[in-house]
C-alpha cells in the first residue's frame, strides 16, 4: 500500500474546485499517478469512497437512529438487513456476546425504527435508541495501527437540508466524488458554488470533514471493539473520553431497556487487540463508570453474500 497516500486522502485532502490535483502537489507527485493509484484502490475496495462526510440527523427521513442486537444468527434475516442501503443501515456486525448480530437504522421517528426491525426480527432483539453522537470520525493511522481522530465533540444539535433550501439528492452525491481532477464538474452548481456549500455544511455540523474513508479489512486492520459502558454521568463520562482517547472512531449515547443498561458505546479499530484492550483498562478506572464490557466482532456482515 502506498502508506503516505492513504494517510493523506484521510487527514489532508484538500477542499477546492481540484481536491486531488492539490492532494498531489501537497504531496509533490504526479497527479495522473496519484488518480491511478486511487481508482486501482478504489477498485480493490481499499479506498471505500472520498468526499463529505454527512451528518445523518440533517435529512428528514434519518433523524432519529438505534442499535439493534439479535440475540440469534438467521440467514434470512441478515439477508434482509442487507437490502437497505448503508444510509439506512450503515453498520450489521457479528459479535462475540450474548446478542451475536448489531446493527444500526435510521429512520424519521423512532416508531418507523420500531416497526422496520419488527418486520425484519420478528423476536429476541433490542432496540437502542440514540439519544446523542459525541463523536463520529473513522479514520486509520496506518503508522500507528490503530483509528485515529483528533476531532471534537459532535453539535447537539443541526440545521436540516430542507430549512437550508438544498437539495437532498445533491447534498449526498457529495460523499462519493469521482476519482477526476475535476469532480465538481456537471452538479448543476459551478464548482465554486460546490466548494463553497461543503465549507459552509461542514461549518455548521452537517459535514463532518471532506475526507478519504478506508475499509479497514483491507488494510489490515482485524480487531473491531464495541465496548460499552454503564456510568453514572453519560455526558460527563462522554466528554472525558473525547478528551483522552483519539483512538475512538464512534461515542454515542443510548436509551436503556430493562435487558441492557449500559449508556455509553464506544468503538477503537486497531491491528491487534492490545492498544484495545491498554484504553479499556484505562476507562475501566475513570471515575463514575461503574461497568465495562468489551464487545469484539468476528465478521462484517455486509462482507458476506449469504
């Protein structure tokens, strides 16, 4: 892997009329060898997608989000979990816990989540809501081995596409940009325009960064850690992790229910369990955690035709 590339489309990609073409300079290579390489990556599933990264809660119809966990693993149903595209439901893992598959939905009220999980499961599953996002950034340092974010808290709170007067279907063409010089080019907006929107959305929340995502199978990285907390003060708790831990990709907060309480859930990716396990051992002494409970996973499932 071209280690200096990757880590650059990740933490440094340019916003301009010519992201890549400035990627490269910033880089001093040829731009033409740097599109080559990203669409051979891209191909290769290395590089899953590059633009800007949204948050869901700006879109009418995926305000609200929950984390499901089966306590059984039935092809029929994963297969239909899968159907729904990643801006429905983004993550579906097999975990080693007592509920073996997770995944994540998003819907306009927390009713539409109920009664589509209903459908899907049928029984022996629990539904927990999000009650807010601390942080959300995935990226991998591959010196490291491990993600990697210095961003901080999440706004509670975002403006929605609809009362900025935007159209839906352009906002997310934005996450997934042409490999080009040019990926502005024919949106309906001069580039400018394009350029200026995603500064102004990742100004107010609704972009979290213009930024590169890597698929972490395939760069090495095995181990996947939910671990999920049970505190005394979420938010507290919450910020305290945001402030040590960069390793942390995903900090959300959940409703409990009468079969789990734990509050907090969040996820570090690394090459191997033990700079995973080195943080837990660390949150297990903050004060007002009263427990802890590492989840790994053995398989993505979206991975898998089943």
């Amino acid at each position: 892997m071209d280690v200096e590339l990757l880590m650059e489309i990740q933490y440094n990609l340019p916003i301009s009329n010519t992201p890549l073409v400035d990627l490269a300079e910033n880089l001093g290579r040829d731009v033409d060898e740097v599109i080559k390489k990203l669409k051979l990556y891209s191909k290769l599933g290395i590089l899953k997608r590059y633009g800007l990264n949204l948050n869901y809660k700006a879109f009418p119809n995926y305000k609200q989000a929950a984390l499901v966990g089966l306590k059984s693993y039935d092809r029929e149903v994963i297969e239909k979990i899968n159907k729904f595209d990643e801006f429905k439901v983004k993550h579906n893992y097999l975990r080693d816990s007592e509920y073996k598959v997770w995944f994540t939905v998003k819907g306009k009220d927390l009713e539409e989540i109920k009664n589509l999980v209903k459908n899907i499961c049928k029984k022996n599953y629990i539904i927990l809501p999000t009650k807010r996002v601390y942080k959300m950034n995935v990226k991998f340092d591959l010196y490291k081995g491990i993600s990697w974010s210095s961003k901080k808290l999440e706004p509670k709170d975002v403006p929605t596409i609809s009362e900025l007067g935007l159209d839906e279907k352009f906002v997310k063409s934005l996450e997934s940009l042409e490999i080009t010089k040019r990926p502005f080019l024919n949106m309906g907006y001069s580039e400018e325009e394009v350029v200026s929107t995603i500064e102004e959305l990742i100004r107010i929340g609704i972009g979290r960064d213009f930024s590169g995502v890597l698929k972490e199978s395939k760069i090495g990285f095995k181990e996947n850690c939910m671990t999920v907390l049970k505190v005394s003060d979420a938010e507290s708790t919450a910020i305290k992790l945001v402030e040590n831990f960069p390793q942390i990709t995903h900090l959300i907060e959940r409703e409990t229910c009468n079969e789990w309480k734990y509050q907090l859930y969040f996820v570090v990716h690394a090459r191997n369990r033990k700079p995973i396990e080195e943080i837990i051992n660390r949150v297990m002494y903050f004060e007002g955690v009263e427990d802890v409970k590492p989840i790994y996973s053995k398989a993505n499932l979206r991975d898998f035709s089943l």
